[in-house]
C-alpha cells in the first residue's frame, strides 16, 4: 500500500486529534508525515513526538512549501484562516482536508473553486458526520429514492458551554469578525453544532458531493455570554423544493441534550438521538439511541448505524483521494460544504442578536444559563 504524504496545519487544539491518528503505530504505513504547521506549536500535547517525525513545525504553511510537498494538506486553523491556507495548499500541488466550516467569509467561496479547479487537486470539508459510513449510507437510500421525497426535518442540540470555552483559541471564539475586519461567524450554528444543521441539506442533496440549497431562512438569535456573536439559535429553514428544516441549538442551558434529529420523507421517517432522549421530548420512544434507523410506510426498518463511529475517518478518505486511489473520491466538497457557508453569512447579515433578559441569566460555577430555556427550546422542537 502505497503511503500518503501529509502536512498538518494546526497541531493543538481539534488537530491534536489528526496528530493522533497518524502517530498510532497501526498507521505508520499509511502516512508519511513531511510536515507540520503552527505558530504556537508548544500547543501540542505530542510535540516532541511529532518533531521526531518530522522535524520542528514550521510558522506558516508558505514556509513549508518553500522547502517540502505534500499530497494532502490537513487544516485544523480557526476559521479565518481556512481561505488563505487552503489556496496557499492547492497553489503548493496538495489535496485539501479543511476542518469545518469551509470558511468564514462567503464572498471566499469562488476564489475556493477556482484555486482547486486551477490546481487540480481536490478538497474536502471534515464535516465528521458527512464522512460516517451511516450518513453515506444514509443518503446512498435517500438519493436512490428509498424514502422519496423530504416532507420536514428537524435537529436539536443542547449543549451548556462555560467561560472556559468561550475564552479559547487566540481571541476568535464567539467573534463575528478578527480584528483584522475578516469575517469568523464563530457561534453554536458554525462550529459546535455545525454538523447537525449542514447534515440536513447535505444528506437531502441530489449527489454524495452535494447538498440542498435553502430557499429562505428566519433566524431567532440569543446571547448570554460575553460574546460578539450568538450562543442560542432557533434557525428555520425553507429548503429547495419547499422542504421545512428547523435547527434548535444552544449553548445557555443548564441540562445537555446531545444531537437528535428527525426527518420524515414521503415514504419513511429517519430518526437519530445520540443518548436516550429527555422524557419531554414528544415521541420520544420512536428514537433508536445510538442508531440511525429508517422506517420505510411499508414497514420496513434499516439500521444505519452510529454517525459518531471513527470520526477520523475523513483523514482517511481524503488520503486514499490524494493518493490517487481510483475508487476514491470526494465525499464533501466545496460545493457541499458552501451551502452551510452562504446561510451562516446570510443570518449574520439579516438577524439581529438579543441579548438574554438579565432577570432569567443564572450562573453555575463557570456556565451562565437562562432559566427555563431548556425547557422552552425541548418544545419548539416538538411543536
């Protein structure tokens, strides 16, 4: 098997995670680590492990390629930095692995398609759920026209996140902009939960490196943390094809409700809830914990799987792509990942942000949470 040359961008914080997964001893024929990235690489819980390998990381990934190539570039950098740094990979002869989002700044989109289109090399998005063997899986039947036609979805994620989290990074955690005037976006719809609310345009799109575009959307926005940005979203949308999706999502509540979703078609209902569901979720008995399961009309039942199963396997796939494997291929592109891109700028430019009535704020330790939120946000989904 022919190994895979990698550099990575980003060696703490997400990408200590691709650290590891190209460290472990089973790997050792699959990648060849030429390279690594970071400003601050002291970051890195494996740094002299890693520097071993590969030798000292490099301060920008232009420096890199002064010296190096690579068939696949891996970027774990806050969001400002994905356009740059993916072009700057494409213009040195790699494949791209991106971490989600595609990027901050929509206006960045077709710069992106021209610069891979001009390299011709690929990208991928690590949406992780895009990637799933469950979710392809899933949206092979979709696409085949197992369930026909999407009648409604809807996603649920609620999530408590503490000063701590909020203080992460180099500044950019909660921003709308880096001080340079670039657009970050980071909020509970951009990066935490971003999975969950691209997974329904993607796995209802026409193609596996597709996803549906939306009509409109009407956003309701919150912040309860000392943020630029928002931490508590109820996001509705109107899919091509007059499709309703509703994504509920937020960061300020006292109790974790981890990823659930429902999506009903023509001819079945997929379900999904990653832990037994909260007693006042309606139909809460209906959900496979752990699984994705569809139930066709006729009876029908097939099991997916778990969407959270190797979450490093996109690393994988976006290697055997670079490499030149014949049956691999691009499983979340661009295009698939824009979609997500160009709603997150359009609710930034269109929605105002409320801040939290200061009577219902409550803290616990670190975490600030509006009482009875919680509550509110479990019956907007279940309307």
């Amino acid at each position: 098997m022919k190994k895979t040359s990698v550099v990575l961008v980003g060696i703490g914080g997400y990408g200590s995670l691709y650290v590891n997964e190209i460290l472990k001893p089973e790997n050792k024929d699959k990648f060849d680590l030429v390279g690594a990235v970071d400003p601050f690489p002291s970051s890195c819980k494996r740094l002299d492990e890693l520097t071993a390998v590969c030798g000292r990381p490099y301060g920008t990934l232009s420096e890199f390629y002064a010296e190096h190539s690579a068939e696949l570039c891996v970027i774990s950098t806050p969001i400002q930095f994905h356009t740059e740094n993916m072009i700057c990979a494409l213009e040195g002869g790699s494949d791209v692995l991106c971490e989600k989002p595609l990027c901050g700044d929509a206006r960045d989109i077709d710069r992106l398609l021209e610069a891979e289109k001009k390299s011709g090399r690929h990208v991928s998005i690590g949406y992780q759920w895009s990637h799933s063997e469950a979710i392809q899986k899933l949206k092979s039947d979709v696409i085949s026209g197992v369930y026909g036609a999407p009648v409604s979805l809807r996603t649920l994620v609620l999530w408590p996140r503490d000063r701590k989290y909020f203080g992460r990074g180099t500044g950019w955690a909660g921003k709308i902009r880096a001080a340079d005037g670039s657009l970050i976006y980071d909020s509970v719809a951009n990066n935490a939960a971003a999975h969950y609310l691209h997974n329904m345009m993607y796995v209802t799109g026409g193609d596996i490196d597709e996803s549906r575009r939306v009509a409109d959307v009407d956003a309701s926005l919150l912040r309860v943390n000392d943020i630029e940005n928002f931490d508590t979203s109820v996001i509705r949308l109107t899919l091509d094809g007059g499709v309703p999706a509703l994504f509920v999502a937020s960061h300020a509540v006292d109790a974790t409700v981890n990823p659930i979703f429902d999506y009903k078609f023509e001819r079945g209902r997929v379900t999904f809830s990653q832990n037994q569901p909260p007693e006042r979720l309606a139909d809460a008995g209906s959900y496979s914990v752990g699984r994705i399961v569809g139930v066709t009309n006729d009876g029908i039942t097939r099991d997916y799987g778990d969407p959270f199963l190797f979450p490093e396997r996109k690393l994988h796939v976006a290697a055997a792509a670079a490499s030149g494997d014949a049956d691999a291929r691009v499983l979340c592109g661009i295009r698939a990942a824009s979609v997500h891109t160009r709603l997150i700028n359009e609710i930034g430019e269109r929605f105002p942000i409320a801040d939290a009535d200061a009577s219902r704020v409550r803290s616990r330790g670190e975490l600030l949470y509006v009482e009875g939120l919680y509550d509110e946000l479990i019956d907007i989904y279940n309307a």
